[in-house]
C-alpha cells in the first residue's frame, strides 16, 4: 500500500517515517497541513495524456476554406491542423474563421487554408503535465492545442477537455 | 570544518523544519532539498553553525525548510547577505539558494563579486528557465524564441549560461547537475560543500506549471545517455548509450565524433578540472543541446585564498600596527555637535 507524502505528493511505501523524495516527516501529526485541492492538485500530478487527446483531423495546406470549414463541421470539432508530409505546419480554428474570414467568406472561399491558419503553434507533448497546459492557453488565449511527438500531430486537446477534467476531479472529490 | 565527537550524530531528517512546504507537487526543488538534507549530515557542521541564504523566487522558499539558521533576504541580494556573513563570522558554514531570475537579474552584479571574491560558500542556482514565483514570464535564461505571459512573440534577448558567467567570474568551483538525477546531485553537492571558496552548483531543475519539459531531453530515459555526459576529472569526454561517442577539438572548436573508425580515446578531449587556466572549463559551459551533449558534473575545481580569510589577516596585521582601535572615538573624528 502506498503512502503519498503530503508535501511533495511522492508515493512512499506505507510505513516509513520520511519521504523518500523530500525528507519531509510523514508522521508529525502537528504539521502544517496543506489544504486538499483535488482539482489543482490532479492538475500538477496527471499528465496530458490522462486527458486521452482526440485523433488529429488533419489537412494540407493547399484545402480551399470552403473545405476545411465542411471538414470540421462534418467531424464537429473546433480546430483542424494543417500539415504536410506528418509535419504540423500550422492549426485553423473557430475563433480564425470568424476572426480572419467573418463576413468576406463568399470571396475567400477558394482560398488555401494556409492563408488563414495560425502558423507554427503552440504544442505540448502527452507527457507535459496538465497544469502546464492550463498555462500555455491562458498566455495564447487559444483553446485548442495539438500534442505532438518530435514534428508529427498525434492528437489534440481542447479547453473542453480541461473542464470535463475540472467536472470529474470535483465531483469525485464531492465539491 | 572540524568536527567535535562529543556532538550527536546528524540525520537528513534533523535538517527539516516543521514548515508547510508551499512548492507544487512535482516540483523539481522537493528532489533538490531532499540532497542537500542528504549531504549535510556527512559534511559534520553542527545545525547552529549552518545558514541559508536566499533572494526572492521559488527557490528561495529553501530556508524555510531547512532546521538552520536562515535569512530569506532581498532580491537578488543573497550573495551580498552572504559575503557579510561570512566575513564577520568566517566559522559559519553558509549557502546561498538562488534561481536563474534571482540571480542573473536582479541579482547579476552581487553574484559576480561573491564568485569573484571567492569566499568560502556554496551557491545553488535552481535554473528552470522561468520565473515561476511571478507566474511564467521568461527569464534570463529561457531559450531565444520562448514564448512566455511577458514575451508573446517569443523572446528576442540571448540567453545567459549561467556556469559560463560563473567561469567569467573566476570561480574556483563550478559545477552541473539535474534535479532528477539524484545520485549525481549528491555527489556534486557533496563535493560543493568540500571545496574551500566559492562552489557554484548549476542545478536543472523543472518547473512543472510554467515551463514544464524544459530538461526531459536530459532526464528522459530513451534520451539522456544521448544528450548527457557526465564529466569525471582525467577521463575523455565519452558518452552516448554504448559509450560510443566523444568530443575532440578541431582548432579551437569541439566536435562529436565516433569512436572506431580510426578515432580512439586517446584522440579525445580529457577533462581536467584542476587546470589552472579556465578555458577548457569555459569551452564545457558552451556546449548546449542540441548541438552537443550537455556536460554535468564538476566543470573547475581549484584553489585561491578565500576572502575571509585575507581580510581577516588583513585586520589582525592592522591591529599588530596600529592597535586595536576604538570605534567610539572614531566616530568622534571631527566636528560633532548635539543637536537639542
């Protein structure tokens, strides 16, 4: 059975009197006791990959908007990645269709989607913790963000994906 | 440092305070107290006679969390803390806990003195390329191109290395180590704590919030032994997963190269951390991922009066010339007047 520390959230073996990873005392009743966050702390510990990122849809660079716009609403999903030879060249989302196409649509539709994707986007890897997720969305105010190994997309994870984390670790937690 | 046998025995755990520990979980400071509570035990300091000194940032919470005597100082200004210390009570055992913000920002000028001086103390810089205490805005550190809350476009400054300022610095102590690889972390800590003047420890640490993934290319298991070398005093420069590469100048300019293929170990560069002149040392500090291999271990390790020592030999020979001196009537020098 397994003993998390407190402190640091290290498992120890149940029984032993110091965290083997910060030295912290696991028997002092009196100590300060951090206040549980089941959500922030979940948020610190799990990784991206717990959150089990979407298969990518993908297109290429040269698909008319007209295209691109009909491929994500046929999958109903909020972004779509561009790439090339599995290289992640860049992600077209919602918030770039209305902010980039909006009202001019009948005029671009032709156009490649290239013109109107975020070029080389931020990207995370499965094993980069949730938290830090959380971080890159609030600095990029972007809400989708494509997890990649090396070059090539290998899935997807959207703010809805973070909430859904935020519902289950509250509810689990009876908060 | 002497050791008296009628003191007790120290444990790692007589060095922890009763302190709520405020970092994250998953931070990489838990695994980097966790060493240091490991070493001082063998070092033989009494717990009054140790001190920790620190700035401001994350990595300076570290006093608080440790059963000695601390000052959780002014930003950037652990190193001026410190060099007083030391100098008006030299028996102190002393560290300085830093971050790459604290100390190669703000604090970039007293940190040079104190390497520079060379007083016998130990500094930590807990480098993960973020100010993490501020939320995530880059630092002096963070790669070209970082994109952080304070550089949306991605950051345009050159990053410092901070052995290679320590090295400028005529540091006679300057070593490398990671907050996973934790043998190697107490190894070189140890060794810090040994060496008579200033010990400068680079520490990669990882910040799991605001810049997380920084060092998995050196502490990945698939990776490390691929982007690592571990430097060790009169051994080439080796490395890789069956030891099959190494580094061998060209000119002036280091180069990875394959062993076989008519290139032996003898054709490699050979580390020396006690040379005397810095540059072989300098030349290390340089070699980042992912061109090279990173080095960790002791980069320089030599010998050069400490300050406190000079400048209190300095007082003793001033006393032998002129006296012991009265402060009181120095402060009467000159006019003086009471003011009613």
């Amino acid at each position: 059975m397994a003993l998390i520390c407190p402190d640091c959230g290290v498992e120890n073996i149940d029984g032993v009197d110091t965290c083997e990873s910060c030295g912290q005392s696991l028997t002092m009743l009196n100590k300060p006791q951090r206040a549980p966050s089941p959500v922030g702390d979940g948020m610190l510990r799990d990784q991206i990959q717990s959150l089990h990122p979407k298969q990518p849809v993908t297109t290429s660079p040269g698909t008319p908007l007209e295209d691109a716009l009909h491929i994500m609403l046929e999958n109903k999903i909020g972004s779509i990645l561009v790439t090339e030879d599995d290289k992640l060249l860049g992600i077209f989302s919602e918030r770039d269709a209305v902010n980039r196409v909006g009202v001019e649509f009948n005029a671009l539709r032709d156009r490649p989607i290239s013109e109107f994707m975020t070029p080389l986007p931020g990207t995370l890897e499965a094993e980069n913790k949730i938290i830090f997720a959380v971080h890159k969305m609030a600095i990029g105010r972007y809400r989708h963000i494509p997890i990649v190994e090396g070059d090539r997309p290998v899935g997807v994870i959207s703010i809805r994906d973070i909430l859904r984390y935020v519902k289950e670790h509250m509810q689990a937690s009876g908060s | 440092m002497s050791t008296d046998s009628s003191l007790p025995v120290l444990k790692a755990t007589d060095f922890a305070s009763d302190q709520e520990i405020r970092w994250c979980p998953g931070c990489g400071d838990y695994s980097i107290l966790a060493q240091v509570k490991k070493v001082l035990p063998s070092i033989g300091v009494p717990l009054e006679n140790t001190v920790f000194v620190s700035g401001i940032g994350c990595s300076s919470r570290f006093p608080y969390y440790m059963n000695t005597y601390g000052v959780h100082s002014i930003h950037g200004r652990a190193p001026a803390v410190a060099t007083g210390l030391k100098t008006a009570r030299p028996e102190l055992f002393v560290w300085v806990i830093t971050g790459d913000g604290d100390a190669l920002s703000i604090g970039g000028n007293h940190l040079m003195h104190a390497i520079r001086r060379n007083l016998d103390i130990n500094i930590i810089l807990f480098n993960n390329e973020i100010y993490g205490l501020t939320k995530g805005q880059y630092s002096p550190t963070s790669p070209l191109g970082k994109v952080t809350k304070s550089t949306p476009m991605g950051a345009v400054d050159n990053p410092l290395h901070p052995l290679s300022i320590a090295i400028g610095c005529e540091g006679t102590f300057v070593a490398r180590s990671i907050d996973m690889h934790i043998k190697h972390l107490g190894m070189v800590l140890s060794r810090a704590a040994e060496h008579k003047g200033t010990a400068f420890v680079e520490v990669y640490q990882n910040c799991n919030v605001f810049n997380d993934g920084a060092y998995t290319y050196a502490t990945d298991r698939a990776t490390k032994s691929d982007t690592v070398l571990e430097l060790e005093h009169g051994k080439p420069l080796i490395f890789g997963k069956n030891r099959d590469k190494g580094i061998r100048l060209n000119g002036m300019d280091p180069e990875v190269v394959e062993l076989g293929k008519g290139i032996t170990e003898d054709d490699l560069l050979f580390h020396d951390e006690k040379a005397a002149e810095p540059s072989l040392a300098y030349l290390l500090s340089r070699m980042t991922h992912p061109e090279f291999p990173e080095p960790i271990g002791v980069f320089r390790a030599v010998d050069r009066p400490r300050y406190e020592e000079e400048v209190d030999q300095q007082v003793v020979e001033a006393k032998a010339k002129k006296g012991e001196g009265d402060l009181d009537a120095l402060f009467r020098i000159g006019d003086t007047w009471e003011v009613s």
